[in-house]
C-alpha cells in the first residue's frame, strides 16, 4: 500500500497510458496538467489496481475516474448517491462531448433501457449508477455483458458505519463487484479518516490497493467561529459580514424552512440572495444556480445536502448558519469556497442549542432496541385482520403507543428492511388510499340495512385511524377480514361507498410484509450492537464537532489531526483562524 503525499505523483510502469491520459485531460477537459495525487490515480486505474482516491474538496476528485473512462476500453460505472446531482455531472460531462448518462429512480423504464442499449454500443462510456440501483441483479448482469472495464464508487466513506453518511446500500458493493465481473476498483472521498479509510479498503474489499492521499490542509482558507445565543443574533452577524463581504458567499443552513427564512431576512435588509434547496422547481433552481454561477448573484442560501452541487471556483465566503453534524460534513462544505486557490474564510455561527437539533436525528434515526421491537409489534398487529396498512407511518406510531413518532416508525423499518425482517413489496391492487367525505350523522341517515358491506367497511377504517380518515390514511384491502374477499371483492364496496359520496379512495404504493410472521423478532437477524455502536459513533462525531467549535487553539490543525493529516499539522499556530489571529 502506497501513500501519495502532496506533489508527489509515483508513476507507473505504465508510461503509455498515462501519455494517452495525458491527451485527454487537454483535449477533453482543457487542462494542461495534472494536479496533486491525480496523475498517480489515473495511472494505478489504468493499470488496473485497485485504488483509494482522498483529495479534499475542489481537489479534482472526478477527473481520476473521468480520464482512465475515456482510456480504457469499456464502459465504467460510477457509484454515486447523491441522485439531486447526477444530472448536472452527467450535464457537464455531456458538454464536453463526453458519453456520458446516468440510471436512477428518476426515469422511466423505456429510458433506462435505451441508455443500456447505448452503453453496449460504445455511444456511452460514464454510467452513473445509484447504488440502490445496483440490488438489481437483471442490471448487474446486463453491465456485466456490456463489459466493465472500471467500477468507480464516488462518495466512498458512505460505506463505512464510522463515516459522516453511512448508507446500508454500500456494504453491498462487494458482491456488486463480483457480479460485474470483478473490475477494478477506485474508490473516492473527500472526508475519510484513517478507520474509514480502513473500513473503504474491507468493505469495497481492495486488493493490495493503491492509496493517493494529497493531503486535507487547504492553506488558502482561514476559519473562525462566532459564538451567538439566539437566531436574532446569528441574523444580525450574518447581515453584517455580508455587507462587508465583496466576493460571492455560500450560506447553509440546516432546513429548507430555515433556508427560506434566512433569505428573507436577507432581502429584509436588501442584500442580494437567493433560495436553493431541493424543495423549489426545477426552473427556478435552475435559475438560482446560473446566476450565481455567472455572478449575477452575489449570495446563495443552501441546505447543507444541496449545496454540495455547487460547483463555483471563486467563492470568497463560506458562512455555516448553524453547526453541521460532523467535521466531515463541516469540512467538505467549508471546501466550496477558494477552489481556484486565492484566499477564502469560512465562518461558522455557533449556537450551543445547534447540538439539540442533530441529537434529536441521531436519536430518532437510531432507534433503541425497545422501540424497534414496539414497531415491529405494530406491525404484527396492523397485517393482522384490521385493516391499516404497514405503509402508514403515522398508523403504526398509534398503534406502537406513547413514545413512539412517525420519525421513529420510519427508523425502525429501516433497521427491519436491512436485516429481513420485513421486505417491501410494490405496489399492488391491494393498496388504497381512502379519505372519509361524509359525516356520521349522514352516513347513518342514508345507508340502508342491506348495505352490511359498507357499514361494515366504514366501521373498520374508523376503527383504526378515527379521525384522520377525513384527511386520509392508506389501507391494505388484503388485510381485511375474509368476508370481504380480499382486493376483488372489497373494490366493489369502495365504489359503492364514493357513489354516495361518503369516501374517495385511491390506488396506493407498495407496502411492508413480514417474512418472518407474528412468530415475533426475537429470532430475527438484527445486530444491535452494531447499531449501538452507529449510534455512538454518531455522537461522538457529534462531541468532536462541538470541540472544534468551542477550542480556543488552531483551528486548522485540530481538523488536520482529526483526519490523521499530522504532518500538515505539526505547526502549533497557521496565522490565519480567528484563534491565532487573537
């Protein structure tokens, strides 16, 4: 295993293709050379090691696959999990007259197919690739046909329990790799520690692989932290640093409602800004981001998610509203500023009661093993005869009891879904969607003794969610009583009921089946302390966050220790953060 320290580039015996390489960083992506650690990646892919890629953010982290696809003679796969951003790299690629496309939930079965179709002709030689998308063994096979020449898996820390965005569907790679026929592997992150980057090298399974590291000192970036109380004073701060501020500036923000706020307390003040997150139209979006690009628009309010699409050189000022999670996320956000090099700050506003917030998520998305084993109960009882449907959170957190939120719900399925517990289903006849139109009084004035179905069905449904029928709630008709004959016979029923216009009902999604019966979960493969030890791990990057934002030594050398980097970190003051300026 070979450590690429700054600068250093070690070349390969393959002296050909890296010349070939060469051409096409010029020709193609328009630049003249390589930078820091890039060459020595491209040259160990197309030299057909397996390869760990850390260059910090706005290293150039793309190009290290980017360049060996164009080299090599099949199609390469790039596993990336960020879908909200697959469209502007497959975009910008495309621009350049690259084949390039990718698959995600986002399209329809006719244009999956013929971006297949495409890839096995040569036409496309970057597929971008959701990993969820990978579970498919019909696409696996099919890429396998096509051939393979490179699996590139983006984002590569999301394989690991102790990175900053750990995703389940990344410890299935492994096998993934196999299918496609065991291609090389170059794995890429921003933000990986040394057990990361331990864990990338076991669980993507890397054979004797070659690790590039550049470092993770961005010396062009000087940060500080402003300690505030309360959103009155983040607001008034925030407005007098970008009146002072004369370059283009990235605010985060936790929320889009919070990003919606922050920019009208910003338009209050008349400083120029704009809304970015992924709750607007895809036009405005758009917009947003062109004239921000162009420099039209001098600052841009993101969520932390959906700012990382932003992909601007020249960006002065990078302003955290309130306190990221991690020092990953803070610091890989905190990279879009400087990209092009000259001197950039990044300033965090930090609140004590930011913490509260990612406690909150961390609880309810690792739920304990009490409150998972309550849901799972729930939905025992939900698929036993009554009607609700497993799908419904809100439902399931009622019948789970005191304690437990639809939050919750949502955890403790996810952590039923991995382990096999229950297993989704698509959708089916079964599935409705039914909202309650009538009143009591009316229903029992105008339904009939020979209406036994209806009042029977009615009965049923007010039962197990009451009064949120009037606003609706999915049921599986499936799990009705025998008497009604399942879908078939209680579809009838429903229209008879909309003919009166007592109800409206829908077709629904898929939902939940059990696959293990009500024989309870105690035999089920749940590791709970793996998830014990997510949660823990959680906090701890929690705590670790909330030292680097109330230390009063270098702020740059505590991150560059935290990520192993300690010969960057050797100097005790970098004369450039607000602690050793002080």
């Amino acid at each position: 295993m070979t450590t690429v320290e700054p600068v250093r580039a070690r070349r390969t015996k393959r002296r050909e293709g890296a010349r070939t390489a060469t051409d096409v960083l010029r020709e193609t992506f328009g630049y003249a050379e390589f930078r820091a650690g890039q060459q020595a990646a491209v040259e160990s892919a197309l030299a057909g090691r397996d390869t760990l890629v850390v260059l910090p953010t706005g290293g150039g982290k793309s190009l290290a696959y980017q360049v060996p696809a164009m080299v090599l003679p099949g199609l390469t796969v790039v596993v990336s999990p960020l879908i909200s951003l697959m469209k502007d790299q497959v975009d910008v690629l495309v621009r350049k007259k690259v084949g390039a496309a990718f698959l995600n939930s986002t399209l329809s079965l006719n244009d999956s197919l013929d971006r297949l179709a495409r890839a096995t002709t040569g036409d496309i030689k970057l597929l971008y690739v959701a990993p969820e998308r990978l579970e498919s063994e019909r696409l696996v096979e099919r890429l396998r046909s096509i051939g393979v020449s490179l699996l590139a898996v983006d984002e590569a820390h999301c394989v690991s329990q102790w990175g900053h965005d750990f995703r389940p569907s990344y410890l299935r790679l492994r096998p993934v790799r196999e299918g496609l026929g065991s291609p090389p592997v170059i794995a890429l992150t921003a933000t990986a520690t040394p057990q990361v980057r331990a864990d990338i090298i076991t669980h993507l399974g890397l054979r004797d692989p070659e690790v590039v590291i550049t470092g993770f000192d961005r010396t062009n970036l000087s940060y500080s932290v402003q300690a505030v109380k309360r959103d009155k004073e983040k607001d008034q701060v925030l407005i007098d640093t970008l009146s002072a501020s004369k370059g283009t500036t990235v605010v985060y923000a936790p929320t889009r409602k919070a990003v919606d706020r922050i920019t009208g307390v910003l338009k209050a003040a008349r400083i120029g800004g704009a809304a970015y997150h992924a709750g607007l139209a895809a036009d405005r979006r758009r917009q947003v981001q062109d004239d921000f690009m162009s420099g039209k628009l001098p600052v841009i309010v993101a969520t932390n998610a959906f700012g990382m699409g932003i992909d601007k050189p020249d960006v002065r000022l990078v302003i955290h509203y309130a306190m990221p999670g991690t020092l990953e996320a803070y610091y890989q956000e905190a990279g879009r500023a400087g990209r092009d090099g000259d001197h950039s700050d990044v300033l965090l506003l930090h609140a004590y009661q930011d913490r509260f917030t990612h406690e909150f998520f961390i609880k309810t998305a690792h739920p304990d093993r009490q409150s998972i084993e309550r849901v799972y109960a729930a939905l025992v009882r939900a698929m036993s005869g009554n009607g609700i449907s497993a799908g419904d959170p809100d439902a399931i957190a009622a019948l789970a009891g005191t304690g437990i939120g639809t939050r919750d719900v949502e955890s403790a399925i996810r952590v039923l879904t991995s382990s096999g517990a229950i297993a989704n289903v698509s959708a089916s006849a079964s599935m409705v969607h039914v909202r309650l139109l009538a009143t009591h009084a009316r229903i029992k004035a105008e339904l009939s003794e020979g209406a036994e179905l209806e009042i029977g069905l009615l009965r049923i449904l007010w039962k197990a969610v009451r009064e949120r029928l009037y606003a609706g709630a999915t049921f599986d008709l499936n799990g009705l009583p025998p008497g009604f004959g399942g879908s078939a016979g209680a579809t009838p029923v429903l229209e008879s009921l909309v003919a009166r216009q007592f109800i409206a009902w829908e077709r629904s999604g898929g939902g939940l089946t059990l696959t293990g019966g009500a024989r309870g979960i105690k035999g089920m493969d749940i590791d709970w302390e793996a998830l014990e030890t997510r949660r823990r791990a959680e906090l701890a990057k929690l705590d670790m966050m909330q030292r680097y934002a109330t230390t009063r030594s270098c702020r740059r050398t505590f991150v560059l220790r935290y990520f192993g980097d300690r010969a960057a970190a050797r100097g005790q003051n970098c004369r450039s953060c607000d602690n050793c300026l002080a």
